[in-house]
C-alpha cells in the first residue's frame, strides 16, 4: 500500500510524429492535389475559368461593347478603303472629285495613312494627292502636301464604327454630306455630329 504522501505518478506525454512521417504526411496531401482527377486545384476548382469564356456572347466584348465586325484600326503606314457603314458606299477619287461610291467602279478607292505634327492624313496612291477640303468645306483630293486643310483626325464611337473630323479653325467638324444645288457632296459639316457619317476602315 502506497504511502499516504507519496504524489500521482505524473501523465504519459503524447507521442511526437517525427520528421520523417510528418514529410510522409505532406506528401500525401501534395500528391493528393497532383493526382486530382480533373487537373484542377483548390483554387481553381472554386472559379473554374469556363465561367468567364461561355457567358460571353460572340458579338460583344469583354467590356459590353458591341465589335466592329469589319473595321481595321486606322493607323499611319497602311492602306485602307473608307466605307460609309449604312449605304456601303466608299470614299472614292472620280475624275478628279470626291464621290461616295460602290465600291468596283472605275474611281480609286484607296488611301494610304500618314501622320504630320499628330494628324493624320489619307494620301491617295494613283494621283499622289491628299484628301482635303476647299474653302467651302467641300473635300476634294488636289493637295501635293498634307498640310491644315488635308489634316484629319479619326474618333471611334462607342456603338462601333469611326467617325471623321477635320479642323475648322479651333473646332474639329465632322465630315458629312451637304446638299449644293440638290446635288450631295461630302463635305465638313459642322460640329454637332447630328450628321456626321459613321466609317469603317477596310485594311488593303
């Protein structure tokens, strides 16, 4: 019998897994994850990248906005064909005016991009002219220098397509028709925009 002072003998101390079994344990955890099934890991499995691609719809980009289904970007160095979006006529040098045109006629159609002090400038490859404006606004392709008059600059619209502007002293007008003795010429026209024609650039 023990004696009555004598203390508890103390608890057993919880085993301590080695080094080697708890390297055991990890690499079964780590093999688990390369041996998943689906190749995926816990952080992929969470937000599968398919939920990105298939709720897209093919005519829209990845910020709403509806794409351009022809149109290049204009850019100095190449060549386009400039198309009105809702006849499909393109801007066209026809003995020696500036007509909208079907495309496939006898005019020339295409027009090379430069660049002089930040504006661009459409120079035409068959008469080595560059499209301007007269002093009534008219365009017209007479032009040896891309200069004030031959100057351009090309805004993209939010609902597709571009539209021209050319410099009317401080002020940026688009290009449009105007009527001249029931006659539509292509012309700078104002402002406002509320006539401006929408373009698409049709890389050549």
């Amino acid at each position: 019998m023990p004696a009555p002072n004598t203390p508890p003998p103390p608890p057993s101390q919880p085993r301590q897994p080695s080094q080697h079994s708890a390297s055991i344990v990890l690499n079964q955890v780590d093999s688990e994850l390369i041996l998943d099934p689906d190749n995926s890991t816990v952080y992929t499995a969470t937000t599968p990248p398919e939920t990105i691609a298939t709720d897209l719809p093919d005519d829209h980009d990845p910020f709403g906005g509806a794409k351009s289904s022809s149109s290049s970007v204009p850019w100095l160095g190449s060549t386009f064909i400039i198309r009105c979006v809702s006849s499909g006529h393109v801007i066209t040098l026809l003995d020696g005016q500036i007509v909208l045109a079907r495309p496939g006629g006898r005019g020339s159609i295409h027009w090379a991009c430069v660049e002089t002090k930040g504006w661009f400038g459409f120079r035409n490859p068959v008469s080595g002219r560059f499209l301007g404006h007269d002093a009534k606004g008219r365009l017209r392709c007479l032009a040896e220098r891309h200069q004030g008059w031959e100057n351009f600059c090309v805004r993209m619209r939010l609902e597709g397509g571009y539209v021209l502007l050319m410099t009317h002293y401080e002020s940026l007008w688009h290009v449009g028709i105007k009527v001249e003795q029931e006659v539509e010429k292509l012309a700078k026209i104002g402002y406002e925009g509320s006539d401006g024609i929408v373009w698409e650039f049709v890389e050549v």
